[in-house]
C-alpha cells in the first residue's frame, strides 16, 4: 500500500499547515477563553484557575447589543439582496444575447474583485460625511451624523458586497433550472409574475438560501466596512473582537467572543443547509 | 373555419432566416405533422403559434382571433415539451390542475377533472406521485393530460416521443394517437423522426431551411416526393447520378448513370437535358440469382447484374447490399418471411424494379 | 370516443365562456407589464448603486482641487497620481503586500494543488469531509483566525512579521487554490485516464502527460483567486503586522480614517487597474463564468 500512502503524502503540507496555523490557534483561543483576565497584563495567567466568566460577561446588555447590531444588519442585506439580485440574475441568465451575459457578468465579477477597501472608500467618498452626496443629504434634511444614518451607510457597504455575490449565485442556480418549466406555466395561463411564484422560486430556492447564507456569513463576520464607514460609532462583533485584543489587551474576553461568534457562524450554516435540504423536498 | 391559419410567416435570428413566409391552416379535428430536420424551423413555427417567439412578418390566426400580440397566457394553447417539463416540485394532480387554476377553472372542479383527464391516459390513481416516481411513458402521459385539461383550443407536441426508448416510442405513438383522436384535439406534432410524422399525422408538412418544402397525405409524401431533398428526407433510397439516354420507347425515358448503367423510368422527361438524380426505394427491389433465372427484360422493368457484399438480417426485414457495375453501391430490402435461397456475400444477382418505382429529379 | 370528447368539451366551453367575458385576461398582462417596469427598476437601481461609487471615486482621483469639493470636479489633472507616486507609506504597504501575494500565492498554489490531487483519488464521502474541512477558513469570520494566530505567535519569540503574515495568508488561499484545482481536475474524465493507461503509459506518465496539462487551468485560476485574497486582506493582517512592516490595506485603511487626502483615490483608481488586469487573465485562463461558478459560492 505504498502507493496509497505515497498518494496521501501530497496531503501532508496543506494539513500541516491548517493544523499549525488553524486548529492549533483555535484551539489556543478556546483555552484563552476559559481564563481569567487581569488588567494591565497582555494575555491571561498562565496555569490561571478556568472559569466561566469571560462568557458570564457577554449576557449583559451592552455585548448583546453588539451581537444584535451584527446580525439585524447582516439579515437586512442579506434578504435586501435576494430580492434584488433574484431578478437581475434571471434577466443575465435567460437573456438571449450572449454578449450582454458576458458583460454583466464581467462587470459582476470585476466589483466581487476589486479590493474591497477600494470599495470601501468608495462609499465613503460617495456616502460620507463629507462625500459627494452630502450636499443632497442636507438639502433632503437627512442628519449624516446620525446613528440611522451610519447604519444606513454600513448596510450600503455590506449591500456593495452581496448584491454581486448573490446574482453570481442565483445565476448558476437559475441557469441549472429547465426554462421550459417557466414556458410550460406561461402556456397553461400563468401570468409570468405567477409562473415565477408558482415554478422559477420554488425550484431556485436551493440557490437562494444558498445566497442568503452567504450574504449572511459575509455580513456576520464584516470587519472593514463597519471599521471604516461605522467611524467608530458602530462595531460589529469582528470589530469589538479586535478592540478587545487592541486597545485593552482583554485576550480572554476577546477570545470568549470569537468562540460564541464561531458557535453562531457555523450554527447558521448548519440551520441553512438543514432548511434548503427540506424546502426542496416539501 | 380553419382552428390555425399561419400567413407569410417569417422568423429572422440577427442575420439568419429560421422561418420564412411559411403559410399553413389547420381544420379542426385534423392532426398535421411538421417533419424536416433539426434547424429546418419546425421549433421556431411551434413557438411562435405557442407565442414564445414573435413572428418579424405575416399573421397567426388561432380560433379566428389575431394573436399575433397575444401573450403564451392569452392564448389557449396546449404544448407537450420534448421534455415534457413537468414541475418536479408539484405532484401528479397538482401538474394536470396547474393549468385550470390559471384559466380560471372554478375551485370546485378541478378534482373531478383531474380525475376525468388521469383516466382518460390511463394513470387513475397516481395523482399523488412526483414526476420523479414515474417512468419516461408515465410521465408523457401526465404532460399530455396537463396540455390537455384547460380544453386548448390547439395543441402542439414537440417531439413527443424522441425522449423514450424505440419499444416504448411504439405502444405510445399509438396510444397517443388513440387520445387525441377521442378528444378531437386539433394538433402540430413537431419531430424529425419520419416515422412518427408519417404515422400521427392526417397531414405531413416537409420543412427544410425555414420553408416548407412539401405538403400532403403521408402516403403521397413517401410516393411521390416533390424533391430530391423530400425523398432524401423521407425513408431509404439509392440514388444514381444519371443523363438522359438515347434509346426510348414508348411511355418511358431512359437513362445512362456514370458508371453506363440503364435505368429507365416511366415518369416524363424533366424539362433539362442535364444531369438527373435517379432514386429507388430498397424496398421496390426484387433480388434474383442470376445463374438461376434469365432477368425477364419487359420495357417497364430495369434489370441489373450485381453482386451480393451483405446480407444483414434485421428481424422483419433483410437488408441486401449489392455491388452493381462501377463500385455502386445499391441496398435492397426484403421482408423475412422466408428464408431467401442462396443468397450469401458473393453471390451473382440481378437486381429488378419496375420503370415506374424510378423518381427522377 | 366521441361521447368522451362530448363531454369534455361541454364542462369546458361553459368555464371559458365565463373566462373570456371576464376581466383576468387583461389584468394578467397588466400585471405582466407591472413586473417587467419593477424589474427594470431594480436593474437601473442596482447598477446604479453598485458604480456610482466607482465613477465617483474615478473622477475624484483626478480632481484638480486640493480639497473634496463638490461633484463631479470642476477641473482634472494627474496631480494625486504625482502625489501617489512620491508617498513613501503607501509605498512600503506595496512593496509588502506585493511580495507577501507572491510568495502566498506560490506556496498557496503548490500546496493546493498536491491536496487537491490526493483529495480527487478519495472516496466521494472522504472527499466531500475533506474538501469542508479545507474550505472552511472562508466561512469563518477572519478576526477569529487572526486572533487565533496572533496567540499562536505569541508562544514563540520574535517570529520575524512576514513569516506570520505569510502564515495568515496562506490560510486564507489555500481554500481557493484547492478548490480551483479541484474544478480542473473534475473537468478531465476518468475515461482519459484509463485511454493513456491503455495506449502503455504509466501512472507517473499519465499524470504528466494528462492529468497536469488538463488541471493547470484550474491551478492558474487558484492562484489568480489566491493573489485577489492576499492583496485583499485586511482582517489577518492587521493582528500580524508591526509599525515597520504593513500591507498596502493596512496603509490605506490609517490614511482613510486619517485624511481626507485624494491620494488615496488615486491609489484605488491603481488597484482597479489590477483588478481589471487580474480579471483578464482569469478570464484567459478558465473563463470568467466557469471560474464564478465555483469561485464565489463559498458556501456549498
């Protein structure tokens, strides 16, 4: 069985790597997570007593606030998204010109590449305090200091990144269906509007859970847009994580809350898979 | 009055021309089949009477009724897709009602119709499967029932068989015939597969590079093709390349094909002194052993000499391949109805066809 | 047969006597009319939400004016690119992140590549749990593997910031470079294999004759993917970096929150232009839609 093993060698660096550099460091900040932290010093007590309460902390009402934030947003643009990028993506998928699916999905593809702190910047230029649309903000009498206001800035930002990545989806999920269910329906009476409700969404609902949930994870685990566009008035999770380890060394807590935001992320995606398997049966 | 009536209808694709003034009109009741091969516009004349495709010139009438503008939903028009396209996410009863929920068929019923359409394709009882627990002939029939139930005022079959295997194609073809003919639908069967044209079909319409070619009777199709490009298209042939000859007699014509074999035919002359093509159907050939019988030389007889490269046995029917003079290859059918005596690669024969089973193009 | 027919017919003629006299025929295609209009909307919505940005930094980025004024400027000229050019912070973040990104997306690449082989031999059940483990790092929020690492350094003394950078990166490509490979190897059918067994070429000679000649699209499409990532990175990178040694994102992201510069502009119009020549190569390599298919549906 030399042969075998030789073939699973080809494995041993990508493992090693993702032993070294992915579980080990987990598993370190789930051991942080158990320890006690003492102010003033970086990191916990080696050999420290374990205990419960970097995890205690988080039930508190400032830290589900933070939890609350992430996610009310994180759904907003995810379902903001489908239900505009279902349609876009049908009209690239079914379009009879080759060339105008080529260049949208060109121009798709070039938004999910382009750096996303470029896309960030963008925004900021285009939505922020002193961007390009401020003037017509004020003109509208819209605050752009306001809390509403940022939260709105932040969903744009998270919206620039699941808009293209939806399409991108559900094009693949539309292009796999039959179209000619879609005709079957039009030619037994159904208004087009009934034949997508009754035949193209139920039968893209894979691709679009699929969709959703990507959107999701993407806006759970945001970093740069609320770093950059929140202007430190709104943190999600990802950024309370990095100011727990920046500005006050509090590793225990920090790693607490990645443990629970880790818990919560593959939750979602195990509770997503679950509901796709069964609206596509039912 | 005519169900459909299609006028100069013309269909262009950017710089390509997949239906030009085709013209067609349908009496009720009457089943007419659309045969030509794949890309002659036999699919884009469906859609647009179905009203996926909008005709750039001409006029669809349906019923009477202009539907040039109408939508697919405004039209009543049943179609059964090639692949039937039956909603995998709904059951049996739920495809078969699809259509009566849009048409407005009142709630109430819907069951009992249901019921009535299942039966009459003989699935009563399956109502509550998924299109995928039927097999390819269960799930035609479904599709069948579907197009049918809202009463179309038309329906079109988009190579209604091409998707089941040869043995099951047969039991359904008639079977599908048997059903149309109770309701009295008024049909289109597109296809490329002769058979079915010919078979299903009151009336045949031959397509080719989006016009029609030739319309008639099956039996006058096959008998009497209006073109070369018909009896090509239309079951098996030989064909001899062939000018016309010197000798005649009589109510014949005769020919000289390249390799100086004479041919004659019964039908007239065509019109130029050219090259002709000279088609004989394998099955209007008699066989004979040449050592056995001198070929009886009537004026309206042909009689080559040959000899046998092939002989295949295809159950029914006996497959002969015959060299004749100049390499030519020539086939020849028989029914097996009995064992043909002597007959075996190498063997000398002559081969017999009438002059009037001779089409000349 | 014919009492059939009759029957059939008189329940339905009575239904579409009362369809047709009624209204739903001209309303569905009002609603029809309805839906194409809204969708229209979104379409021009959504375009225009996703570029009005992108235009509005591109002509920002040749402002003539050294503040941000009003839109769309008054006056262009190149002077942020000039600006751009001589800033030395910018500059440094490049150099690292260009290195980093080549020496991620190589070692990514290789590393890939021999996984995703062993993977392709596996058993579909081994493959799939394989492939999930492998893919995981893309569903699991970037500040958790950047913390982890930063822990994971802390236990050593002095690992030199590149090194742990390099460490972050490559577990944020791998993913991609696996996958890739992975789509290029399913496209070779098994039946070529055993065709070149067949004609009396050894394994080793099958893999070099067809396996890798067939994959290295795949591979070049993972690497591409790696390359975007790493440039890309800010999350990881920001718990791995120092004062002397920083990526091109960490430089950017202190000047946003810092100035109102337009240098920064000029920076994003040249990484657009990556972007586009990333994108081209992509497109040359595997095909844009073929490489979307499987690039960006992290999750499945």
């Amino acid at each position: 069985m030399t042969a075998a093993r030789s073939k699973l060698m080809l494995l041993l660096p990508a493992v090693a790597v993702f032993v070294l550099f992915l579980v080990f460091p987990i598993l370190m900040v789930l051991n942080e997570s158990f320890h006690t932290f003492e102010p003033g010093r970086i990191g916990s007590v080696e050999g420290g007593p374990l205990t419960l309460a970097n995890y205690e902390e988080l039930f508190q009402p400032v830290y589900a606030q933070y939890f609350a934030q992430t996610y009310v947003l994180a759904i907003c643009s995810s379902a903001i998204s489908i239900i505009f990028a279902f349609p876009i993506a049908y009209c690239i998928a079914r379009t009879e010109f080759a060339w105008i699916q080529k260049a949208s999905i060109s121009a798709i593809v070039g938004l999910m590449f382009l750096s996303s702190l470029v896309r960030v910047y963008a925004l900021e230029l285009t939505f922020g305090s002193v961007g390009v649309l401020a003037p017509l903000m004020s003109i509208m009498d819209i605050n752009t200091n306001s809390r509403l206001y940022i939260n709105f800035v932040i969903l744009a930002g998270l919206l620039q990144y699941s808009i293209p990545m939806s399409i991108l989806i559900l094009i693949g999920a539309i292009k796999n269906l039959n179209p000619r269910l879609t005709e079957a329906a039009l030619s037994l009476g159904a208004s087009a509007l009934a034949a997508h409700i009754t035949v193209t969404i139920p039968l893209s609902i894979r691709g679009i859970v699929s969709a959703f949930l990507v959107s999701m994870t993407l806006g759970v685990s945001a970093f740069v847009i609320p770093l950059i566009l929140g202007r430190g008035r709104i943190l999600f999770i990802s950024n309370l994580i990095y100011s727990r380890f920046s500005e006050i060394a509090n590793y225990p807590s920090g790693a607490a809350i990645s443990i629970v935001m880790m818990v919560l992320a593959l939750l979602l995606i195990l509770v997503m898979s679950r509901l796709a398997t069964s609206l596509e049966r039912a | 009055m005519n169900v459909l009536e299609l006028k100069d209808v013309t269909k262009k694709y950017g710089g390509f021309t997949a239906v030009e003034n085709v013209s067609l009109e349908l009496e009720p009741g009457k089943v007419l089949s659309l045969l030509g091969p794949s890309g002659c516009g036999k699919t884009t004349t469906l859609r647009i009477i179905a009203g996926f495709a909008a005709p750039d010139g001409g006029t669809v009438q349906i019923a009477g009724e202009d539907v040039g503008q109408l939508k697919p939903y405004e039209r009543n028009v049943g179609l059964l897709f090639q692949d039937y396209a039956l909603f995998p996410h709904m059951t049996v009863a739920q495809n078969v009602a699809y259509g009566m929920r849009y048409r407005g068929t009142p709630a109430a019923a819907i069951p009992s119709r249901v019921k009535q359409m299942l039966s009459l394709v003989q699935l009563a009882g399956m109502e509550a499967r998924y299109p995928s627990q039927l097999s390819g002939g269960q799930q035609q029939r479904v599709a069948l029932a579907r197009a049918l139930a809202t009463d179309p005022k038309i329906v079109l079959l988009d190579e209604p068989l091409s998707a089941l295997d040869a043995k099951l194609r047969l039991e359904l073809r008639i079977e599908l015939k048997e059903i149309l003919r109770s309701v009295g639908a008024t049909t289109i069967v597109v296809t490329h597969d002769q058979e079915e044209a010919l078979s299903l079909g009151d009336e045949v319409v031959i397509m080719h590079a989006g016009k029609i070619v030739q319309r008639g009777a099956p039996t006058q199709i096959y008998q009497s093709p209006a073109s070369k490009l018909v009896a090509e298209f239309v079951g098996r042939s030989n064909w001899f390349q062939a000018t016309r000859g010197s000798s005649s007699i009589a109510g014949f014509t005769s020919y000289v094909t390249s390799d100086g074999v004479e041919i004659r035919a019964k039908s007239p002359p065509s019109d130029r002194d050219g090259r002709v093509n000279l088609c004989v159907r394998p099955e209007h050939i008699e066989l004979m052993d040449s050592a056995v019988t001198e070929a009886p030389r009537d004026a309206d007889h042909n009689s080559i000499a040959g000899v046998v490269l092939d002989v295949a046995s295809l159950g029914p029917d006996v497959h002969v391949v015959v060299e004749l003079p100049g390499k030519a290859r020539f086939l020849a059918i028989r029914k097996n109805v009995r064992k043909i005596p002597g007959l075996a690669p190498g063997q000398c024969v002559r081969v017999l066809f009438s002059a009037s089973d001779v089409l000349v193009f | 047969m014919l009492s059939t027919k009759e029957r059939l017919n008189a329940d339905v003629t009575v239904r579409t006597k009362a369809l047709v006299g009624a209204k739903p025929i001209l309303s569905k295609r009002r609603v029809d009319i309805l839906l194409a209009i809204a969708v229209t909307a979104i379409i021009a919505v959504t375009a225009l939400f996703l570029l009005f940005p992108v235009v509005v930094t591109v002509l920002m980025a040749f402002d003539a004016r050294d503040y941000i004024g009003p839109f769309p400027p008054t006056e262009l000229s190149t002077r942020w690119f000039g600006k751009l050019l001589e800033d030395a912070y910018i500059w440094a973040g490049f150099r690292t992140s260009l290195l980093l990104a080549i020496a991620t997306t190589a070692a990514a690449a290789a590393m890939g590549a021999l996984a995703a082989l062993a993977i392709s031999w596996m058993s579909p059940r081994w493959r799939d749990f394989v492939t999930t483990m492998f893919l995981s790092p893309l569903v699991l929020p970037g500040v958790i593997i950047g913390f982890g690492l930063l822990m994971f350094f802390a236990a050593f003394n002095q690992v030199p910031v590149f090194l742990k950078l390099f460490a972050g990166h490559l577990i944020i490509t791998l993913p991609f470079t696996i996958r890739m490979t992975l789509v290029g190897l399913a496209g070779i059918s098994q039946t070529l294999r055993e065709a070149a067994l067949s004609l009396g070429a050894n394994e080793r000679q099958v893999f070099f004759t067809v396996t890798l000649p067939l994959a290295k699209n795949g591979i070049a499409a993972g690497a591409i993917f790696a390359f975007a990532a790493s440039m890309d990175d800010l999350t990881i990178s920001l718990f791995m970096s120092d004062f002397q040694t920083y990526t091109l994102p960490l430089a950017l992201t202190t000047l946003i929150k810092s100035s109102f510069d337009l240098t920064i502009a000029a920076a994003a119009v040249a990484l657009m232009g990556l972007t586009i020549v990333l994108l081209i190569v992509l497109d040359s390599v595997l095909g844009l839609e073929r490489a979307m298919g499987h690039g960006t549906n992290r999750i499945r």
